[in-house]
C-alpha cells in the first residue's frame, strides 16, 4: 500500500507539473501589447521634443509647442490625454482661411502600413475632437473608413515636413514627432502641401466625451513626470469598440503643421485574455483532472 500510495503522490506532482506547464504555454501565446511609447500608472506616454513648436519667429515653446500625447485603456474605454500650449479655441492669424490656425485631426492606423497607403486604402481611423477646426466631417467624434486631407495650404503652414525640419533645425531646435522620428518614412517628408493632418470624408461610429483636468488626474495621468508642462491639457474618451485591437500610430498635427506628434501603442481586446480567476479555474480543473487519473490507476492496481 505504501508503494502504491507513494506512486499516486509522485503521479500527481507529474500531473500539477504539466498543468503549470499549459498555463505558462497559454499566457505566453496571449497576444501582447507592444508598446514603443513610455507606461506608467497604465497610461502610455510619447514625450515630443519640447523646442520644435513654431509660433512665428519663435522656434520652441511658443503656442504651438506639443509636449506629449498618453492613451490608456479599460476593458471597454479609451482614454486619450494632449499636453501643448495650444488651446481648444485655436491660435489667431489673420492668414488662415478662417483666421484662426487649430488642432488638426487625431487619426489611428492599425494596417502596419504607411500613412499615405493606409489612406488610399481607407484603413484609417480618426476623432475630430476641436469642434473649430476645418475637418471635413462635421461632428467631433470616432470616424472609420477614413481619408485625410492637407490644410496647412489654407492655415498658413508648411509646404512638406521636409521644411519643417530645416526651418526647426536651421533656428536651433530638435524636431521630433515623438515615437517617430523627425524624418520617418511612415509619412511623405517632400512635395507640395503633403502633411495630411485633417479628416476628409469618414463614417462617425462613436461619440467622444470630454475630461477635465481632475477627471484625468483621477485616471492617474501625471505629464509632469516627464517635465511636459505645456498650459494645456486636453482629454477626452471613447468606446473602444469604435477601433479594431491591435498594434497603431496615432498621430496628430497642428493645422499649420507647426508641430506633430505621434504615439505608437496598442488596444488590447478584452476578450482575448480570461480572467485571472479563470485561469485559477483552469489549473485547478487540470490538476483534479490529474489526481483522478492517478486514483483510478491506484484503484486498478489494488484490485
């Protein structure tokens, strides 16, 4: 009897041994959020260089200054917050079409394609979150099957990112597009009036609900860990059903293209991964599993 007992136990090790092993196996072929921007207190922060703003003659720190873009996400929300010195309202300038230069479009790519690809496919996403400015769309909101368009030609802008880079470096300044660098292939650098930073047709899928300063603060968003202390903060959320799962780009310019910013994170489909009180379940139905096994072998040597 002690050998059969002693056999049982050392089966069972064998079995709970193999159940942890199927539990290690399956996280690890979970899908995975890779993220290139910074986490911390589950939001995702890209830090953009904080002199390559241009207001004017100034190179740096002026009103059109981008400090940083975070994203974080619940099971069923989205939550973005823009740090900048650029305000809701917009920047008057007599120049522009309606004299008055403001946030370009937030757009999101999920194809691993190009900008300018994924627009001529239409796999782009977007939100249209400053009511003023010239989006082609017209409601703020989540917007699927996009195509985007220039209006840096009619804000007084740049005439490519090619010479937003020259004018910044030539001053002084570090141009940067957070997560993506200055001159990144993943958007057209040369030719005439090719920043494309506004919606140009889309279907509107969501509503965007805003937040304020203490509703972000309360999300644990914190830019100061990263010195990005432009004077404004703007956040809004949406359902995150709007968007498909998986890796991005968001990115975002000024209507001028005085400034950029872009983010590469990831949504997370909540389906995807069980609880962890599910995986409990799964080791614990494996390893019972495995001591019946083991009994009835014990039984079947007795008799």
């Amino acid at each position: 009897m002690t050998k059969i007992f002693m056999d049982c136990i050392a089966k069972t090790r064998i079995y709970l041994t193999y159940s942890a092993a199927v539990l290690c196996a399956a996280i690890a072929l979970q899908p995975q959020q890779a993220y290139s921007a910074t986490l911390s207190n589950g939001w995702n922060y890209a830090i953009d260089s904080f002199n390559d703003g241009v207001t004017g003659p100034q190179i740096g720190g002026g009103d059109f200054e981008f400090y940083g873009i975070a994203v974080k996400e619940t099971s069923d929300t989205a939550f973005v917050a823009i740090n900048s010195n650029l305000s809701l309202a917009g920047y008057a300038d007599s120049a522009a079409a309606r004299g008055n230069i403001n946030y370009g479009d937030l757009f999101f790519n999920f194809s691993g394609q190009n900008f300018d690809t994924a627009n001529a496919n239409r796999n782009l996403f977007a939100v249209r979150f400053a009511a003023g400015n010239d989006s082609g769309v017209a409601a703020t909101g989540v917007y699927s099957n996009v195509t985007a368009k220039n209006v840096t030609e009619i804000n007084s802008g740049f005439l490519n990112l090619n010479q937003f880079n020259t004018t910044v470096a030539s001053a002084g300044g570090t141009p940067s597009t957070g997560d993506l660098a200055a001159t990144d292939p993943y958007f057209n650098q040369t030719g005439n009036w090719t920043v494309l930073n506004s919606i140009a047709t889309g279907t509107k899928v969501a509503d965007i609900n805003f937040l304020t300063p203490a509703n972000l603060s309360a999300l644990g968003l914190n830019f100061g860990q990263f010195n990005a202390v432009g004077s404004q903060t703007i956040g809004f959320s949406f359902n995150k059903s709007a968007m498909p799962s998986g890796s991005y780009i968001a990115n975002l310019f000024a209507e001028c293209a005085n400034d950029a910013i872009a983010i590469k994170a990831s949504f997370q489909n909540a389906e995807a991964v069980p609880e962890p009180s599910t995986w409990f379940g799964t080791v614990v139905g494996l390893s019972f599993l495995g001591m019946g096994a083991a009994k009835r072998k014990m039984k079947r040597k007795v008799a």
